[in-house]
C-alpha cells in the first residue's frame, strides 16, 4: 500500500489546548483512514500523537510532534501497523493512546478531557495499592488514571459509567480491544464525538472534517454519557444516555474546525454569524474590517457582510511556518510564535480606520505586543477591537485551557480597578453595569486601541442556534451543571 501526503507546515507548539481522537473499523485494512483521520484533528493538539491498532496483538506507536507535524512522523511506520481496527489521537498533554492489562483482557486507551479532581483519584487510587506506569514531566499520565478507574468496574461498560461517576471534569475516550472498538462521550457531553459509514468502515471522531474527504457520511452523533461498541458487524449502544448536555461554546467560537459540524451546527457558520451581531451592535465608520489570522477571520468576514465596510487583510499568517499561538505552554513560546506569524502588509494598513475581529482576548499579550503594535507601527489611523465573545473570567475545569485566573486579563483589569483580589465578581458580568464598562475600557487602553467590544453573551448563544441550558457558558459565567 502507498500513501501520498504534502508536509504543509512545521509545527513549532509545544503545549496543549485539547485533544482529538479518532478510531476506525474496517472489513479490510484500516491504516489509510487511520492515519487520515487522526491528522485531521492536527489542529486540537501540539505535542503527542500516537496511533494503535490491533491485528493478532496490540501494536501502537507514539511520536512527539511539538516541532514536526503528525503526518512526518508516522508516514514511514505505517506499514508495520496493518490491521482491520485502530484508534488514533492528538493529544495536548499527556503521551498517549497507552496500553494495559487488565481483568478485562489487553487493550489501548485514548482519552480527550481534564480531570479536575485528578490529584484526590490518585492519591485514593495509590492508598488502595495500585501503581501507576505512565508519566510525563514528574506527573501520572491522566490517561492511566482513567484506564486505572475503568478497571474498578464489573466490565468495560460498567468501569466507564464508575469512572464518569468518579471524576470532576470531562473525559471522553475509545477504548480498542482484540474485539472492536467501545467509543464514549463524557458524560456532560462537553466535547463531540460522531459516527460515521462508508462501504466496509465504520469511524468514530471528535471533528466531524475528518470524514469529509474521507468519504464518511455520519450516522451518529453520541448523546452525552453514551457508550457503543464498534465492529465488523456495525454498532451496538451499550447504556442508556444522560439526559443533561452541556457542549462547549468555545468549539464554535474558536477551538473547531471551520468544516466541523458538533450537534448539527457547522462551526464556519456560526462564526459568520458572530460577526454579524458584533455589527448589528456596533456604530463604527471604518474603512476596512479585518481579523486576526486564522480563527477570527470568519467572524471578521460576517462583520463586513453585515455592516457592508470591506473585508481586506492588513496582516496575513505564514502558514508554512506556525501554528496557533494560543497553544504553547511556555509564554516565551506563544510570544515567539506571535511575532513571527503574522505578517503586516502596509499598503492596506497606513491611514486607514480598522475594525479587527478576534475570537477571543485570554492574556491580550499577543494582541497588545505584537498584533495591535504592527498595525500601529505601519499606519493605522484607528484600530476598533471586537470580539466575538464576552470577557472571559473563569479558568476552564472541562479541558487543558486555561488554568488560573491569573492568566485572564478580565480578571486583571477587575483587580486592578478594585486595588485588590477579587472573587466575587457578579457585578463586573452585568453588561449594562458601570462595573462592566470600566473593565472594558481598562483592557481597552492596556491593549492600546481606539475602542474594544466583547460580544454580549445573549447574542453569542443566539449565534450558535442552541438553547442556554445545552451549552456550556462556565468560562463566562463560572457556572456549570
């Protein structure tokens, strides 16, 4: 078998946001779609990747791809993973998938999530005289420790409902075996997984763009805390669904891909969407509407279509060479990053009015230093920020995001202003409050711009069409199921 792949692109990330996985079984050999698409979730993850598959045994490779891409690192091993069932991840921060031995025979574990009580299962687990194997940088992998919480249970079924009952957080996860492949959503339903077909293949994944070249049609989105069971012979639900959903609002916002569709709703059109309510909102004569490369480009893009000022790119993202800056662990990293990938064009900046949309302000360092400061430096008469979303003011508990309010200049501004650590911070997420807006127009002149706007939460969720109870709003609002 021959396979063809274009390297694109040097991935320079050495940190982590979420994760992706991918497994497939097929009636003939799986690798192609395997390794296909397990890449397609590249854009979730920057520093392990690894594929397993099972033909008379486990065989299962794992790579680290902080400085090269995924496809660089597993094309020349794809022949010594032949087989008719696989799984394949991206994974932001621990190596993985691992493999173990238990009661319930050998098998391969991914997992996509954070575990916010991690240290306490630990700890409980370790009193009760398990060993953990797995580590990275002095921690235990959170994979082992959930393949350790699944072992509790009387079968894989019922070890993946005791673990969903165990943690605080979100994991979903596959589990490959000698029999097939047990695929489950977390039991919030936080992040998506769905089912796809084509002849002779069934697949399961977290971003649906991975079936579309592919040539996957789903079938299935999972409901949240759904099990099922994938072979030869097709798909088997093993439990009954939660009733409770709350999936991640970020996915539209900027985690997804653009092609990616979670319960239906393309990501793509969400953002255009966005855009338009920042329009509708806004009162701004500019000369052109522009967004930071890449994940604000379409809201940027439904802005113009609403407000009829000109889509232009004053500042274009070099590809072949970074990645997203947002990823990294390291600031010096994401810093670099920043500075290097994008690059000004000065015939389109100098004296012009400028409304630049973003999907997010986390830090605002990137922003402040190196996006905003080159369109200053080459002219800009006026720079008017909106964002396609609120402030955010919570550390994430579902997935490697942030994880300190330290890290969010909401959060800075609000202390700043009150001279103090502030926890109680409800007046400062009433909109209309005075609170609120001398927030914004702290962040507005630390970032140095003309003026900023933040989406209103309200018309965000109107933006990604589904009811307030079915998504998760937690790092806007801190509240949560």
């Amino acid at each position: 078998m021959r396979f063809k792949f274009p390297i694109t692109r040097f991935n320079y990330c050495i940190g982590g946001f979420m994760s992706g996985i991918f497994g497939v079984v097929s009636k003939k050999d799986c690798r192609e779609d395997l390794f296909y698409g397990t890449d397609y979730h590249s854009h979730l993850g920057t520093q392990f990747a690894g594929l397993a598959v099972f033909s008379e045994t486990l065989n299962k490779k794992i790579h680290d791809i902080s400085f090269s891409q995924f496809k660089s690192k597993f094309f020349a091993e794809l022949p010594t993973l032949e087989g008719k069932k696989g799984i394949g991840v991206i994974s932001d921060h621990n190596p993985q998938p691992i493999t173990i031995s238990s009661k319930f025979g050998l098998f391969a574990i991914c997992t996509n999530g954070f575990i916010d009580n991690a240290t306490n299962l630990i700890n409980e687990l370790l009193k009760e005289g398990e060993s953990f194997s797995e580590s990275f940088s002095g921690k235990i992998n959170v994979t082992e420790l959930v393949a350790k919480l699944i072992n509790k249970g009387e079968n894989l079924v019922d070890g993946i409902e005791k673990m969903f009952s165990k943690i605080s957080g979100s994991i979903s996860l596959l589990i490959l075996n000698k029999d097939g492949i047990w695929a489950a959503r977390d039991r919030f339903g936080f992040s998506p997984l769905a089912i796809g077909e084509k002849e002779n293949c069934i697949a399961v994944t977290t971003e649906t763009t991975a079936f579309l070249n592919l040539g996957f049609k789903i079938k299935k989105l999972l409901l949240p805390g759904e099990i099922v069971f994938i072979n030869e012979k097709g798909l088997q639900q093993k439990n009954s669904p939660g009733s409770k959903k709350q999936i991640c609002s970020f996915l539209w916002i900027y985690t997804g891909f653009p092609a990616s569709n979670y319960e239906g709703i393309n990501v793509e059109i969400v953002r255009e969407r966005c855009g338009r309510f920042l329009a509708k909102n806004d009162d701004i004569k500019a000369d052109l509407v522009a967004g930071v490369p890449d994940s604000g480009t379409t809201h940027a893009i439904g802005y113009a279509i609403e407000s009829k000022i000109p889509f232009r790119r004053p500042l274009v993202k070099y590809t072949p060479g970074f990645d997203r800056s947002y990823t990294p662990i390291l600031q010096d990293t994401r810093d670099l990053i920043a500075k290097m990938k994008l690059v000004a064009v000065k015939e389109i900046i100098q004296n012009k009015k400028i409304i630049l949309c973003d999907d997010s302000i986390v830090r605002g360092t990137q922003l402040k230093n190196f996006t905003v400061h080159k369109l200053w430096e080459n002219g800009a008469k006026e720079i008017h920020l909106r964002i396609a979303c609120p402030p955010l003011m919570f550390p994430c508990k579902f997935n490697y995001s942030t994880r300190s309010i330290s890290e969010l200049i909401a959060r800075k501004a609000i202390n700043i202003i009150e001279k103090k650590d502030v926890t109680d911070i409800s007046k400062y997420l009433d909109e209309e409050s005075g609170h609120y807006k001398k927030m914004i127009s702290w962040i507005s002149n630390e970032l140095n711009v003309t003026s900023l706007k933040y989406q209103r939460l309200s018309d965000m969720i109107n933006a990604i069409g589904l009811a307030k109870e079915s998504l998760c709003i937690y790092c806007w609002t801190g509240k949560s199921i």
